[in-house]
C-alpha cells in the first residue's frame, strides 16, 4: 500500500486498504479492519467505484454486526445492497439480502429472515451463483436454524414464500426491514 501510496496510484492503494480491512476484519482486529475499510471507501468515493464502495459497506456491516450494533449493520447492508444493485452485480445483492436476512433473524423477525433467506438460496441456484465462502456460511447458517426454531408459524412455508419471490421483490422486502429498522418509533416493537 506504502509503494501504490508512493507513486500516486489511488486505485490500487484503495484495493490494497480494502483487502487489508477484509483481512483483519476476518482476523478479528475490528480497529485496524476499520482503519483500512474508511481509508479504501474514502478512495473508491473519490474514483467514483461504486462496485468497490458496495464491498466495503458490506464489510462495514460485518464489522458492526460483529460488534453488536445490529441497526448499523442494517444501514450498511441495505446500503451495500443498493451499490450492487446499481452497477448490476446479482450476487452482490443475494450476499446483501442474505447479510438483511441475518439481521432479521438477529432481531427476532423469523418469518421475514425465512423469506429472505429463502428468495437469496432460490435466487442463487436460478442465477448459478457460487455457494456462500466458507467464513460467511459459519455466520449464516445458524442464523438460519435459529430463524426455523423460532418462526411462529410454519417455518417451511415462509421459506417457500422467501423461494417464490422474484429477486426483485425480496430486494423490496429487504430494503422494507431497513426502513423499519431505521424508525425510532418501530424499534421497541423490533
């Protein structure tokens, strides 16, 4: 990053910052992963890449998800959700109704984490998108279980609601639990 710094080159040191917060946010050291996200966001802002920007915001959210700040990390991934969907990237925007559906299940809201967790596994397969990585299938898949235990009804019937809707409509669905995540009158119900 010193050497791209040293010769002017914003692009990949804002890759190199970026790959470095990924790094230590995988490592567990949320300071420096921090350091390193703001410095490559601050870069890609000023080359105007969106798609770089819609990773960094995702990784954002992981980091204050991980850190507890559950509304945070609903802000971030509908933001991120918004950049993918922007630039046309559909596995971006699966991973952020996926990273939504986490959240919802985090918060309580099982049968709108069964939806969506759905539509992102049937969207997956119809757009032949590679699997969840390995570090994000840990993170998930017990959001998932948690989310079928705790449906108040049939949790096999909101999964397949979730699998019916178009990608289109579970982004709506997703984007909706953003809204209300972010109405301080909705979130002693929430």
């Amino acid at each position: 990053m010193t050497l791209w710094r040293s010769i002017g080159d914003s692009a990949w040191t804002a890759r190199i910052a970026s790959q470095l917060g990924i790094t230590h946010r995988l490592a567990g050291n949320a300071e420096q992963a921090q350091h390193f996200l703001a410095i490559s966001r601050e870069l890609h802002t000023q080359l105007g890449d969106r798609f770089a920007l819609a990773v960094v915001t995702s990784h954002s959210g992981h980091l204050a998800f991980d850190g507890g700040d559950v509304k945070r990390a609903i802000a971030l991934y509908a933001e991120a959700l918004n950049g993918f969907e922007s630039v046309g990237d559909p596995e971006g925007v699966v991973e952020a109704i996926e990273w939504l559906a986490v959240t919802a299940s985090t918060r309580g809201d099982a049968v709108r984490a069964l939806r969506l967790f759905g539509a992102a596994s049937a969207a997956r397969e119809a757009l032949h998108l590679p699997p969840r990585l390995e570090s994000d299938e840990k993170r998930v898949a017990p959001r998932i279980d948690e989310a079928m235990k705790a449906a108040p009804t049939n949790a096999t019937t909101a999964l397949a609601e979730g699998r019916a809707l178009s990608l289109e409509r579970a982004r709506d669905e997703a984007l909706d639990l953003a809204r209300v995540a972010a109405d301080p009158a909705t979130n002693s119900v929430l």
